[in-house]
C-alpha cells in the first residue's frame, strides 16, 4: 500500500514536472521567435539568435526527460497496482497533509506501542520469560494430594461399607543427567535472546521514527524556500526580460534568468510532492499509515 501511494505521488510529480517544461518550452519559443523578427529588423545581432536557440533545445530536451519519466512512473503505478502492463491513469490531486502536530518522543511512543514487529516480538519475550520461570521451578519437588473414596460390594465383608483415603506424594528431581539444569539453560539464554532481539528492533523503529520525522520537517522547510525563491526568480526574470526588450542588458543575462526561473519552478514542484510522499513515510512508521485509496485518487484510465 506504501508502494502504491509512493507511486501515485511520483506519478503526480512527473506530470507537474511535464507541465513546467511545456511552459518552458513555449516560453523559449516564444523568445526566440522574438529575437529572430528583431534579428532580421538589424535590431539584434545573430548571436542573440544563437542563444535563444539554444535555451529553446535546452528547454526541448528537457521536455523530453519529464516526459520520458512520465512514462516510468506510470509504469511504476501500473506495477504497484498488480498490472502486467503500464496504464496511463488520471489522477487526482490531494490536498497538502497537514504539518507534523506531536513531538518525537510522542512519535517513537506510538510507534512502539502499534507497530506489529515491536508487539509480536514483545509477546515473544513475555513467552521466553514464562518459559524460563517454569523451567527453574522444575527443580523444585514437585507435591501432590492423592484421595480416592467409594463403597464396597464385593469381596471382604470388612470393606463392604463406604471407605475414603488421601496421601500425599511427594517427587524429588534428584538424578535427572543435568537435564532440568540444561533445560533452565537453553530457557535463560532463549529469553536473553529475545530481550536483546527486542531492544534491537525497538532501537531501530525509534531511529526509523526519528528519521521520517526529520524528513517530513525538512520537505515542509523546502516548500516554503523554494516558494520564496520561485517568487524572487520570476521577479528577476520579468524584470530581465523587460530590460532585455528595451536594450539595457544582453541575452546571456535574460538566459541566465530563464534559467533561474526554471531550477526554481523543478525545486518547489519537488518539493511539494516530496512532503507528501514524506508525510505518508511517518505515518508508516508510526504504525498510523494514512493509505490513499485508488477509487479516492484515479478517475480512470486514459484510452
């Protein structure tokens, strides 16, 4: 189920990806046709075409690369889903889980406390312990109560009446060949095993816990820088691209912008979809998975 809400995020990341290169490429082409049209009119020089060129099949290939890993992640959703073969689903979108709201020790707790590996080996221990107590009192004697009571009919005419006796037994372990002391051996060690296997795997969920939680609250911090950079990169590049168009600067300073703009559009779409793949992660290893349903997020697939 986590593969397939991982595969579902990357689907949607892929796409968005896909869209900023479109708009990269129109954009790109759109400039170039610009600088062409002033090139012929003596108003720009040819290299000025050369580099508008040459941001246009930078922004082509690119294009190329989101579609390419379009295909890769649909494929990957189709595989998660127990396809045979890649299907291209539209998918809807999910609104931004919320920030992360307890703090670790919370975290690590709820996760000892629901995950099934820490209970099923915690069981196990108990039952090691148990085991162990009872293979010590084995040395213990071991006393019995026996009564018997009834009516005779037959034989002796002295035990025709009713008769009742009780005793007491008792058992000593005295010559057994070391086994009880083996079997409280192997008992002890089984139990210190299983101690130590649980402190393991408990050390490890806490690190997993600890972990996610980090990458959630890293992915959440990325979100809102790189939506502060795109908005300072599409400032910088309408103001590049005004002054371009007046003649107060070149066209490596307009590249240069385009540029910046796009790495910034590729870091925030990232990021967004990141967190919630993050997100997702932490509930995992908190033992509180959040699993999307694929009626909830597929409208179908696309003929």
């Amino acid at each position: 189920m986590l593969l397939v809400d991982n595969a579902y995020f990357q689907a949607q990341q892929a796409q968005a990806l896909l869209r900023v290169a479109d708009e990269t490429v129109m954009d790109r082409q759109l400039l170039a046709d610009q600088v062409g049209a002033m090139a012929k009119n003596k108003l720009r020089s040819e290299l000025d075409v050369s580099f508008a060129l040459v941001a246009l099949d930078e922004a082509k290939l690119l294009r190329l690369q989101a579609q390419n890993q379009v295909d890769s992640s649909f494929a990957e959703l189709s595989n998660a889903l127990g396809y045979h073969e890649p299907h291209r689903f539209a998918l809807k979108p999910i609104p931004q889980f919320a920030l992360p709201t307890e703090n670790l020790a919370q975290y690590i707790s709820s996760a000892l406390a629901t995950r099934p590996e820490a209970l099923a080996l915690r069981h196990e221990h108990q039952a090691a312990r148990q085991t162990a107590a009872a293979e010590r009192a084995a040395h213990f004697p071991k006393v019995s109560l026996i009564g018997a009571a009834g009516r005779g009919t037959a034989g002796d005419p002295r035990t025709l009446d009713d008769y009742a006796a009780a005793g007491i037994n008792v058992e000593v372990p005295i010559f057994t060949g070391f086994r009880l002391t083996a079997r409280d051996q192997e008992a002890a060690l089984e139990t210190q095993a299983a101690e130590q296997t649980l402190i393991e795997t408990e050390n490890l969920i806490a690190k997993d816990v600890e972990v996610a939680l980090l990458n959630t609250t890293n992915a959440a911090d990325k979100i809102k820088v790189t939506e502060n950079l795109l908005a300072n990169a599409n400032e910088a590049y309408d103001l590049a691209q005004a002054k371009y168009k007046i003649g107060l600067t070149s066209i490596v300073e307009l590249s240069q912008a385009q540029l910046f703009k796009l790495q910034a559009q590729i870091n925030h779409t990232t990021a967004t979809y990141e967190y919630q793949i993050d997100r997702l992660v932490l509930d995992f290893q908190i033992g509180a998975p959040r699993y999307l349903q694929p009626s909830d997020v597929l409208r179908g697939l696309i003929r």
